[in-house]
C-alpha cells in the first residue's frame, strides 16, 4: 500500500438537512466533529453521498469552506466536483480551491456517454483548472460509461491525478492498473472493503464509515499489519450493516438514517427525489445496528 495525500480512511459524507430541505449547519458541524473522532482521515464533501446532483453550486461552496474550516488540518477535504459538463465542472473546481478543499473528486461525466477519448479530455481540463489533486471516480452503475483501465493509466501521466475512487468493483482490473501506474486506489463500495485492501487499495471512501469510521480504521490498520483473521472478523461484524445501508434502498439514505438513529444528525432528511427510509428499512437497520451499539462485536 502506498501513502497517500488524500489519507486512507475516507468518508463520502452525507449532507445534513434540515426537515423542510435547508443545509443544517448545526448537523454538518455535529457530523464533521463525529466523523474527526472515529478515525476519519479524509471527507468526501458534495460526493454521491453527499447528494450533489440536488445540492446547488452556492451550498456545494458553502459545505466545502464549512467543512474545511472545522476540521483545520485533522483531515483532508476532497470536493466533489464531477458533472457532465466540463466548463462546470472547471468553474466548481475553483470554487472548490478557493473554499479551502484540498483535493477534487470528479467523476466520469455521466449521462452523455462521452468516448474513452472524451473522458480523458475531460478530465485533463478539470485537473488543468487549479493546483489541487485529483482524485478520479469510476462509478459505472451510475454514470452509464466505464473508465478503461488503458484511460485510467494514461490520465495517471498527469502530475495532478493521483487517486482512484473505485465503484467498478473489476479487482483484477483494479489491480492491473495498480501495477501499471502510481495511481492510489479506494475501494468505493463498502462490500468489497476487505479484499481490495488486501489486494494493495490505500484505503477506503466508505459510506458506512459516516456511523462507523473507526471500524474502518482497525480493518484498515489489520490488513496493513498482516493480521487477516482480524480483518475477515472486524469485516464479519460490520457485514450486517454493510448489507443494510448498501443493499436496502439506496446508500446516503440509509447512511442519514443511521446517523440520526445514533443521535450523530438530528434528522435523516433527504432531497427529494430520494425519500427517507419506510418504517421497514428502519426496523433492519436497527437490527443490524444492535450488536454494534452493544459492543458485542470487535471494537
């Protein structure tokens, strides 16, 4: 595993909310706090999770520069800046630096379907923007298109990218392009944490890490130290969970539902058209949450 700029144990922060919609900087402030205490070392601001396609161009600033200042130099703040319009993407990546972020995740433009040649270009012009890193986000299930792992080793030529968030969950792929290029890669999906951390990911960009980063920290730390058994139980134990927020219903609506049914945000409000959790999902969730809370699993 390689060190890494943008940390190791990452969350995709959700965007706090209060009932009618609004930003809650009581919760974003309570979050971030939360998220600093458990072990987190870098936060993915505006990020899927974090409900970017809803969220405006002025809130997605705001959440960077809120973020950004409470956490000072405890962690690293990685803006999400992705969207399938290059000259948009440019103009929030400037936005994002001049908030105080100090790294861009961009996803592969989504919707229009753009070229392996097109994605490249995109992407050298977003990185081109500003002096901050960039952290690359393959997430085909919800962009439509696929980065190619001879796109992903070519756009690594660029001094600026640096980072993969993977979400393709291809692992011999992901461990092709770890051979052929310096790129870090994140495991992207929650499911899959344990073996690409074993197959040599830096680290993580988790969803469930908004309730539980310092579980994260431990698997993270276990595979680093060679202790597998520990990671495959701290993984066991977190695998309830896991299945819950990610395979219910949608992810930044489980993660709020957790977070506010461990009293970290006061309300699990999301933007419509995502809807909160029905009385059904809750129920799983707090059945999967009580042997954590309980401390009957690794801590």
């Amino acid at each position: 595993m390689t060190e890494s700029l943008f940390g190791s144990n990452l969350v995709a922060m959700v965007t706090p909310m209060e009932p009618g919609g609004a930003l809650s900087e009581p919760g974003l402030a309570r979050l971030v706090d939360h998220l600093l205490t458990t072990g987190c070392d870098g936060i993915v601001v505006g990020g899927t999770t974090g409900e970017s396609p809803t969220l405006t161009d002025t809130e997605a600033t705001l959440l960077v520069r809120s973020v950004a200042t409470r956490t000072g130099n405890r962690a690293r703040v990685i803006a999400g800046v992705g969207t399938y319009d290059t000259t948009a993407c440019i103009r929030r990546a400037h936005e994002a630096q001049a908030a105080g972020a100090d790294a861009l995740l961009l996803v592969c433009p989504y919707y229009s379907k753009p070229t392996q040649a097109g994605i490249v270009a995109h992407c050298l012009a977003v990185a081109d923007a500003t002096e901050l890193p960039v952290m690359l986000y393959d997430v085909p299930a919800r962009t439509g298109t696929a980065m190619e792992a001879a796109t992903l080793v070519e756009l690594a030529r660029h001094p600026r990218i640096r980072a993969v968030k993977d979400a393709k969950g291809d692992l011999f792929e992901a461990m092709s392009v770890m051979a052929d290029s310096p790129l870090a890669y994140y495991c992207g999906i929650d499911e899959l944490n344990l073996p690409y951390l074993a197959a040599g990911a830096t680290g993580l960009v988790s969803v469930v890490g908004n309730a539980f980063a310092d579980r994260n920290a431990q698997l993270i730390s276990a595979v680093r130290g060679g202790d597998l058994d520990t990671a495959r139980a701290l993984n066991a134990a977190l695998h309830p969970l896991t299945e819950t927020i990610m395979r219910t219903s949608q992810g930044a609506i489980m993660a709020k539902a957790v977070l506010a049914e461990l009293g970290v945000i006061p309300h699990a409000t999301v933007r419509l058209p995502l809807l909160e959790s029905p009385p059904g999902h809750l129920r799983r969730l707090t059945d999967a949450l009580a042997p954590l809370v309980a401390g009957l699993v690794p801590a």
